[in-house]
C-alpha cells in the first residue's frame, strides 16, 4: 500500500513503482446520497443482466422488489450512471451533434487473427461512497485487456490515455467504438486516423454492437468489483490492475478453449 509517511519515497515515486497512476491516488469518488448510492448499485447489477431496461422497467423491478422509489429518481440515476435511454444498450457516452459519426464496419466480418479489431467503451463502477467510470480496450480475437483508466467525470481525456496506451503495444485494422463524444472527438479519432486505423462505430442503441467489451464489464464486476467493494480510488485501481493481470495472463476462457488472452495474443494462434 502506499504512504505518505514513507521517508525515502514519494508518492508520485510509490505510483511509478507499483505502476499505478497518481491521479488515482489523489481521485475522489463522484458522490451521491448513501440512499441513491444503494440504489444506483442495484441499478448497476441488474443492468448486467437485462441491458434493455430502461428507467420505466427499471423503476417498475425495483418497486417490485420492494423499494419505493419512482421513475423520475431512476431516471436521474440511470443518467448519472451513463444508462439513461429508451432504447437499449449503454449510454455511458453522450453524441455530440458536431463531431462526425463513422458507419459500422463489423457486421459479418471474420475474425482471423488478433489487432484486426479492437473496441473501447465506459461503464459505471459503484463503490461505498461514491462511484467512478471505467474505460478499457479490448482486442476482439484474443480477448485481451489492452489497456484501462478510470475517471470521476465522463471526460475525453481518460479515454485518450487509454487509446496512448494501448497503441504502444501495437495498431488494430478497424477501431470500434460508440457515437458517444468522447470517441468521436477530433483528438480521439484524430490519434487513430493519423496512424490510417479504420473507424467504426455502433449504431445507436445497439448493444450487441460491442458484445466482447460488454461482456468483459458483467465478467469484471462479478468476479472483482461486486465482491470486494473498494473502499478507495486508489484500492479500486490497485484491485483493477490485479484482476485484469489476472483475466488477461492466468484465467482460462471457455471461447479460446481454455486459452488465456495474452497467450492468444502473442502467439497469433488460432482458437481451434
């Protein structure tokens, strides 16, 4: 764990050798009311499960559970968390009506090898007292993590460091990301067309669009985030980087048959 009583080190020097950022250990969680806190949580487990709610379901299974809250509330919650909308799949990111929108370049492609496509996208990561947001970029063949950063605000420039990072380790064919404006701004998809990287994009509202990024939030919540319950930004991304080391280097996935992502990654091979 980090200290600021550790004579010899200082924190930004504690950061760089446990290779965490610095920004994480000064981060405060954005906050809410413990009440809506509880609420946003069950909010997000179930958005895991049925990412078609939206706030009138929502609304409607958690009075069924017995909470009595109304859809307004839902409403503003699901907002904060980035899932206000009436159709479905996440709307972690908003459009901006300016920037340019790229056409979907994924459906019926073949996946052959890994770096032909890599996708990014943000989800809501509840914690006691207060919540922050998560990007990663994921390589679609492999399913490796390439890179992550978390935020207390929906800006671009957490998105951007994670693009930074993940290109130091290579470039994909096609970049699949949503119509939300941290993705179209000129500086994101600027870095990717000055190195002639393929834009695509999903349509809105269709969550199947970006089905491996998806289905990489349900897993990390339910076998991380869920369980531990960070009680820090700092513990939050110390936690990360052990699970996603963890999902990338040791645990075995059923789609790779038994494989790991970075073995699949590095070696090019196929799954089968």
């Amino acid at each position: 764990m980090l200290s600021q009583k550790c004579p010899d080190f200082s924190i930004v020097s504690q950061c760089r050798l446990v290779g965490l950022s610095r920004s994480s250990y000064y981060y405060r969680p954005a906050v809410e009311t413990e009440e809506n806190l509880r609420y946003m949580r069950l909010i997000d487990e179930q958005y895991m499960l049925t990412p078609f709610f939206g706030s009138r379901q929502m609304s409607c299974w958690l009075n069924n559970q017995g909470h009595n809250v109304n859809r307004k509330r839902i409403r503003r919650l699901m907002g904060k968390m980035g899932l206000q909308g009436t159709v479905p799949g996440p709307h972690t990111s908003r459009r901006h009506a300016q920037h340019k929108i790229y056409p979907y370049l994924l459906r019926g492609l073949v996946l052959e090898h890994p770096n032909l496509v890599w996708s990014t996208d943000i989800t809501f990561i509840p914690m006691p007292v207060g919540y922050m947001y998560l990007v990663a970029i994921i390589d679609w063949y492999s399913r490796r993590v390439l890179s992550w950063r978390l935020s207390n605000t929906l800006d671009t420039r957490f998105c951007l460091e994670a693009l930074s990072a993940a290109l130091e380790q290579g470039e994909p064919a096609i970049f699949n990301t949503d119509q939300g404006s941290q993705f179209t701004s000129e500086d994101f998809t600027g870095a990717l067309l000055k190195r002639q990287i393929l834009i695509s994009m999903d349509g809105r509202g269709r969550a199947l669009d970006n089905i491996f990024v998806e289905r990489l939030w349900r897993t990390v919540k339910y076998e991380d985030v869920y369980l531990k319950d960070y009680g820090s930004v700092l513990e939050l991304e110390e936690g990360l980087d052990k699970y996603f080391r963890f999902y990338n280097q040791e645990r075995p996935h059923s789609a790779l048959d038994g494989r790991t992502p970075f073995e699949i990654h590095r070696s090019g091979g196929r799954k089968t």
